[in-house]
C-alpha cells in the first residue's frame, strides 16, 4: 500500500500517519438480507509535508455517500437546533444588515439553520445533493436546490439571483475533497464585500481528545487554523475570523472574505500560536495520536468484553456516522453490543455498515433498560442523559470512549 498520496489542497506530498483498514460507508445503514452488496475502502489519514492540511488517503465518489437515502437529519438535536438559531440570528446582527441581502447556504440539510432566515423573509438559497433531507427543507418553506455545490451552480445562481452576501456552510466544506472548484465557485458567487463561513470539527481536538472516530468516509479534511489560512490564501480569499465552538466535539468557525476587503480578527493569530505551541501537525504529534487511537481499541474492547463474560447486556445509543469508525476498527458486532437505538426512522429496522449492529427504536433501550449504554452520540452526551435520567436511577451505567474510555 503507498503511505503517500498527492494533496488536494496544494498538489504536496500527503504522508500517512494512520490506516484504519477496509472501512465501509459511515452512513450507509444496511437492509436486512442486503449484505452483500456493500462499498468499503481503505480509509488512512495523512498530513500535507506542504500546507499541513490533514486529509483522507483516498476519496470516495461524492454520489456513493449523498443521494436520495442519506439518513442523517440535522434537526434530530435538540442543542444543534438552538446552536443553528443562535447563528442565524448572529448573521442577521452582523452580516445580512443590507437592504436586500441574500445567503447561499451549502449542505443546508432539513433546513435546521435557514429556517429561522426563511421566516424572517431573508432572501436564501439552500443547496443540498441528499433528495430526502433536500425535501424535508422545502416542506419547511426553504428554496432549496437539489445538487452538489460546485462553480457551475455557483454561476447559475449568480445569474438568477445575483452575488451572495453570506456564503454558509456547516459540516459541510469538509466533506468535499474538489476544493478548487469551490473556491472558484465562492469567489464568483460571493459580493465584494461578503464573507464565507464555515464550521467543521477542528483536527486539535481530534488530536487531544482522540476523537478518531470524526474521521470516517465524508470527513475528507481535518481543518486547523494554518492549514485553512493557507488553502484560502492560495485559492484567493483571506482568512479574516475565527471562532472556537463546542458542538460535535469541538470546532472551529473560519470567516474567509475577498483580499484585503476585512481586517483580520486578533483570534487568527492566537489560535494559530496555539497550534505551533502544540506542534500540531509534528510527525511526533501525529505518532502520539495514532499510540493514542490504539489504546482507546485496547481498552474498548476489553471493557465490553469483560462485561459480556460477566453476562452484563451493552446497548449502543446513537447510531452516529462516527460509529461506524469504532465499530468496524474495534471490531465491535452484535455479540458485545446487542443493538443501537436511534430517533432516526431511515436508520431503525437496519443494520450498522460492516459490523450489522441491529437499529432500533429509542422505545427499545427500555425494554428492559441493559446493564450498560455505550455513547457513540458523546457529542451529544448532555442533551441525552439528561434525557434518560431514568436508565442512571435504573442503575445503568454509560460506557464513554471519548477522552477516554471509562464508565460513568
Ligand atoms: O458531519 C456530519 C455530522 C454533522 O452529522 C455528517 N457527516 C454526518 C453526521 O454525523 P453523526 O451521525 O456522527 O452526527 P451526530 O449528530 O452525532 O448523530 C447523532 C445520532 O444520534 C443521530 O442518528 C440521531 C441520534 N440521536 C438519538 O438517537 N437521540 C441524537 C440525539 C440527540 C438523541 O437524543
Ligand atoms: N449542515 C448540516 C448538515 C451536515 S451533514 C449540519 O451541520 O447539521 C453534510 C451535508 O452536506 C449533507 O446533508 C450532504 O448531503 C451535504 N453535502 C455533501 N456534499 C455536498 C456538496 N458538494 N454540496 C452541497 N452539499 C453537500
Ligand atoms: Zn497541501
């Protein structure tokens, strides 16, 4: 197996630093009697020598992960609702303040951040390649546009709707490997004086927390400050803003404008200090957190096999995409975790990718309650258990992997 690839962003040499093995679709829940007809890939990580940009070894065909049946619903959280209000009412205050501004949302989902602009009347575009989750969009009253975002559709809506004054994207930019195309998509469609923002998990705390389990087929780039400051730089914007959040396991909101159309925001510099302070992207670092990924194995499976040589039952909450990463790198099946239940309908009734971990109802977790609860949504531990208060009165425990393995 080659142990380098050629960078996307700067045409470097990327160098591995991990290889999960064959991985499946993180998303693509199983019908049962369907097995067989799965898609995997060699799913290893590597950092540009160049630009530093983390990114996957080998990119899967954008139409294989988002179409018609893309199962995830953004909506589905309660505190990833109100973090979506709390945005757009934030790009209203600062940003769409022109008489008739106008935002271009990409990956825009169910809708989840436009439809608090959508109800005020803000002229707004979603541009979403999934039809199901597209469609729950439009049911909401949002204009939305079933397609992949790329400079040709960027054109289109130049010339139908005119230039951009916000260019959003959440979770989104990341999962797109072509990121020469959409920055000349950007910078077409974006006003002279209009900003491009975008939020994705931030490769630092990837890095301190071990979360590997964010890197999985639609993850293609673990942004950091640098490498985001030079990707922007080479492909003719600036990055002028950044802000820490603490949703999906900690990330990083990056405000990119034309040249010298903002002056940059003090946070750039500081949260870059911080990354050469933590040597982000050393080779040792890099080393460290492959030691550290291994550990979290070792200590997994040893908890859940103990438990289950106990006669303790283990039931998963969350059939996250980021599952899929801990499962079939683990080697977790249905023999250490009986099944997942998750409020998603397009995901109950079948089976994780790989390992075919049976997906269930939330009505099934108590039913009874099992012994222990292994988060694979830890992202969302708060807004959980504070939801299944009852399962910790009922004398169950949570099994959490995230810093560390460890039971609470
Ligand atoms: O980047 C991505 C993020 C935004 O969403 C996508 N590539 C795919 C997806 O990743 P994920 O599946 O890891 O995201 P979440 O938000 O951690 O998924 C939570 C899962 O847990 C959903 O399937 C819904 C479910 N859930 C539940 O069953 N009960 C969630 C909550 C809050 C609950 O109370
Ligand atoms: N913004 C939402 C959804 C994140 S999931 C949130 O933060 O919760 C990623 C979304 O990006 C999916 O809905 C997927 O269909 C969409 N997507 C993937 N590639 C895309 C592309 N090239 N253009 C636009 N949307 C894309
Ligand atoms: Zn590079």
């Amino acid at each position: 197996m080659p142990d380098t690839s050629q960078c996307r962003v700067c045409s470097g040499t990327v160098e591995q630093f991990f290889d999960f093995g064959r991985q499946p679709l993180a998303d693509a829940f199983v019908t049962p009697g369907r097995t067989g007809e799965e898609f995997f890939y060699r799913m290893a990580v590597g950092a540009c020598r160049t630009c530093t940009m983390v990114q996957l070894m080998e990119e899967v065909p954008r139409q294989h992960m988002f179409h018609e049946d893309y199962p995830y619903v953004s909506s589905g959280s309660t505190v990833m609702r109100a973090h979506f209000e709390k945005t757009a009412e934030r790009l209203l205050d600062t940003e769409l303040t022109g008489p008739d501004p106008f935002i271009v949302e990409f990956g825009c989902n169910d809708g989840i951040m436009l439809k608090t602009l959508a109800d005020r009347g803000i002229r707004h575009l979603g541009v979403e390649p999934s039809g199901g989750v597209a469609d729950m969009a439009a049911a909401k009253g949002i204009r939305v546009r079933k397609t992949f975002f790329e400079e040709s559709v960027a054109r289109d809506i130049v010339a139908a709707d005119g230039h951009a004054d916000v260019i959003y994207a959440a979770n989104t930019f990341s999962h797109i490997a072509y990121v020469d195309d959409i920055f000349r998509g950007v910078r077409e469609l974006l006003a002279p004086t209009g900003v491009f923002v975008f939020e994705d998990p931030y490769f630092l705390e990837i890095v301190q927390r071990t979360s590997f389990d964010q890197i999985y087929d639609e993850h293609f780039y673990f942004f950091a400050v640098r490498s985001v400051q030079e990707m922007a730089a080479r492909h003719g914007l600036e990055l002028v803003d950044v802000e820490r959040l603490q949703v999906h396991g900690g990330e990083v909101r990056y405000t990119l404008a034309h040249p010298g159309a903002r002056t940059p925001s003090p946070a750039v510099a500081e949260l870059l200090a911080e990354e050469e302070a933590r040597e982000l992207t050393h080779p040792d670092t890099l080393r460290g957190f492959g030691e550290s990924v291994e550990g979290t194995r070792e200590r997994l499976l040893a908890l859940l096999r103990r438990i289950r040589d106990e006669g303790g039952r283990v039931v998963g909450y969350g059939a996250t995409a980021k599952s899929s990463t801990v499962i079939n790198y683990c080697g977790i099946g249905p023999d250490l975790v009986s099944f997942i239940c998750d409020t998603t309908p397009a995901k109950q009734g079948r089976l994780t990718p790989g390992l075919h971990i049976p997906v269930r109802e939330p009505k099934a977790f108590a039913d009874p309650y099992p012994d222990y609860a292994l988060l694979f949504a830890w992202n969302h531990a708060d807004e959980i258990m504070a939801k299944e208060r009852e399962f910790r009165q009922a004398g169950g425990r949570w099994i959490l992997y995230v810093p560390e393995v460890r039971v609470v």
